[in-house]
C-alpha cells in the first residue's frame, strides 16, 4: 500500500519546493543597491565631486588684467617645468625608496617575533608597538622636534655634558633622516597590526605538518609565513606608497624649528599647499595636486605590476 502526498488545507498538493514569489525576487534585488546607495553618495560627493572641480579649476588661471581665463592645458606645461614641484617629487622618492624598507622590514619582525608565541607579555609588547600610531602626526611631529632640537634637546644637552658636538638632526644632511625616523617610529605599529593579522589566518595544520617533517622556526617562516604574507605585505607597501607621497605634516611642523633647511616646497604637498593658502595660487595649486596625484596612481601601479610579475615567475 503506498502512502499519498500530504495535501494542503485548500486542497491541493505540495509534491515539491514551491517557487518564490516574483514580489520576493525583486525586493531581493533592489536590496543590494539601497545597501550600497550611501556609499555611492559619500564616494560621489567627498571624493568625485571635488576631483572634478580640482580638474576644471586646473584649466584656468587668474591674471591680473582680465581675471580668470582659460588656458588649457599651460597650468601642466608649467608644473612640468617647475624645479621645485621636480624637487619636491624627487625628494619624497628618495624618502620612499630609503624609509619604507626599513618600517616593513621592522614590522615584519615584530609580527613574527608576536606570532612565534616565544615572547613573555606578547600582547603588552603588541600594545606599546601600536600606541605611537595613536599619537597624532602633529604631536609625534611637536614631540620629536623638541627632541631633535640642537640648543634645548635631550640629544644635544647629553652630547654637551659628555663634551661632543650637538648632533645635528635638524640640517640640511640629516634632515630627511630625521623625518623618515619620525614616520617610522609613528606607522611600524600599524603596519605590524595588519601583518600580524595575516599571520593569524594561516591554519595551525600547516606548522603541524612541517614541524612533524622536521622543520623548525625559521625554515616554517621562511617556506610557510612569508609566502601567506605577501597580499599583506603588498597592501601595506601600497599604503605606504600613498602616504610617502602625501607627506606633510611632519615637514610643515619642523619647518618652524628649520626654515633654513625645510623650505615651503620640500615636499609635493606641502608646495601645493602653501600655493593655495600662502600664494592665494588656487588654480595652480590644482594642477600641482592633480599630477601629484597621478604620480601615486603611477608608481602604485608599477609596484603591482612588479609584484604580480615575481609571483608569476
């Protein structure tokens, strides 16, 4: 004797799944859209809406007789030519090229050093890694500044009381060392937090299986953690790529203490600042801005490219 399907209290037959009503498909869909809608707005108001208007206002240029007339293209003709915006880019390349090395390299080791799990009071250690990184750049800049400082400075004072010469942090020669330090010592906190992230994603089984194959520390970090490490490690040096390029804070405060050696253009950003607000220059503050801009998108994509060609091969 066979069984009969359940009916349904009107009667008919549920022999399988029913289909979902039209109705629940479309507020399905037009889910996702009102989920991303303020985003879209914020990215299209914070961020879009002015690039536009930094790139209209790079067209122009305000004369003295006949106000604000369109040029074209003549605002980039000029910043191309301009030795100081040339010095200024070179000048944070160089920074980039020597500073940001050695801050991965720092926090690499300190999140390996974390991750090992050989370190007594890891997590008040990760702590005090982090914390500068919580100090704002003004303070840190304020804070190493009066370290720094030849006449009043904790360095200066010891170098006096043990008859040497007052280290000169704030010339001309040891300027941008000075400002790498300063950078350094505020974002190895940050950058050993994502790296030390990454390392907690690896599954246990992978160390297990190596170290019962006869592996030990150092051979498991080479051959298992820094290959796991490198989306990590690219974010950040796209992170720092950006932020190298941005550098402005920290020069514009130490400019106080050294206007003989930091001058309104060292840095890109610091130049297209001071011609905006200083030199009332908005238009070729704008395209000063612009290229800057496109410099990051250039050498942030040859660092991609770079990197995706060395896992390839």
């Amino acid at each position: 004797m066979t069984a009969t399907p359940a009916a349904s209290p009107k009667g008919r037959r549920r022999d399988g799944p029913t289909r979902p009503r039209r109705g629940g498909m479309r507020r399905r869909r037009s889910a996702g859209p009102l989920f991303v809608a303020p985003f879209m707005a914020l990215f299209l108001l914070l961020f879009l809406a002015p690039l536009g208007y930094a790139a209209y206002l790079s067209l122009f240029q305000e004369r003295l007789v006949g106000g604000t007339a369109f040029v074209g293209f003549d605002n980039y003709v000029r910043a191309l030519e301009d030795p100081q915006l040339v010095h200024g880019v070179g000048r944070v390349a160089l920074f980039f090229v020597v500073q940001v090395p050695v801050m991965l390299a720092l926090a690499l080791a300190f999140a390996l050093a974390l991750d090992s799990g050989l370190l007594r009071l890891s997590r008040v250690i990760r702590l005090g890694i982090f914390v500068p990184y919580a100090v704002p750049s003004v303070v840190a800049a304020l804070m190493w500044g009066y370290l720094y400082g030849p006449d009043f400075g904790p360095f200066a004072q010891l170098g006096r009381e043990l008859g040497l010469p007052a280290p000169d942090f704030l010339g001309d020669g040891w300027m941008l060392g000075s400002l790498a330090n300063i950078v350094t010592w505020e974002f190895v906190g940050y950058n050993m937090i994502i790296l030390y992230a990454a390392l907690r994603t690896i599954p246990t089984e992978l160390y297990e299986a190596a170290a019962m194959d006869g592996a030990g520390a150092w051979r498991i970090a080479r051959s298992i953690k820094l290959p796991a490490l490198r989306p990590a490690l690219m974010l950040t040096l796209l992170f720092s790529v950006i932020g190298s390029f941005q550098l402005f804070n920290e020069p514009n405060l130490l400019m106080k203490v050294a206007p003989d050696v930091i001058s309104s253009s060292y840095t890109a950003n610091l130049y297209a600042y001071t011609l905006a607000f200083t030199g009332q220059q908005v238009n070729y503050a704008a395209t000063v801005s612009f290229l800057l801009g496109l410099v990051i998108v250039i050498v942030s994509y040859a660092v991609l490219l770079t990197a995706n060609r060395r896992r390839t091969s």
